[in-house]
C-alpha cells in the first residue's frame, strides 16, 4: 500500500508541476519564460517534499496506511 500511495503522490506531484507550467506558458502572465522554467519546479517541489515529510512523520498517518493494508 506504501508503494502505491507514493506513486500516487508522485504522479500529483508531477500533475500540479504541469500544471504550473501550463498556467506560465500558455496564459498572458508570462513574462520571463526562462526564469519561471527554473523557478516552477523549486515552487512547487520543495512545499510538496514538506508536506509529503510531515504527513509521513505524523503517526495518525502512518496508522491509517497500516489500517489500509489490511
């Protein structure tokens, strides 16, 4: 169940990044492409891996995933 919890978080993870790429390319609010092609992935990387850690670290949490794998 920890594996497909985190390939699922990986593939959001990866949605919301093209998402944001999305928003910065193909909307009128781009302005410096190549500053925001750097930028997007630290934006949205670095508050996932956060979360992603104290989600993990929270032992409610780690209860339900064991709850589900049974």
């Amino acid at each position: 169940m920890k594996v497909l919890v985190s390939i699922i978080l990986r593939q959001l993870i990866f949605a919301v990044w093209l998402l944001a790429m999305w928003v910065l390319y193909c909307t009128p609010a781009c302005t410096h492409p190549i500053e925001h092609l750097i930028a997007a992935p630290v934006a949205v990387l670095i508050p996932a891996a956060v979360i992603m850690r104290r989600l993990c670290s929270d032992p409610r949490f780690m209860r339900w995933l064991d709850e589900q794998r049974q």
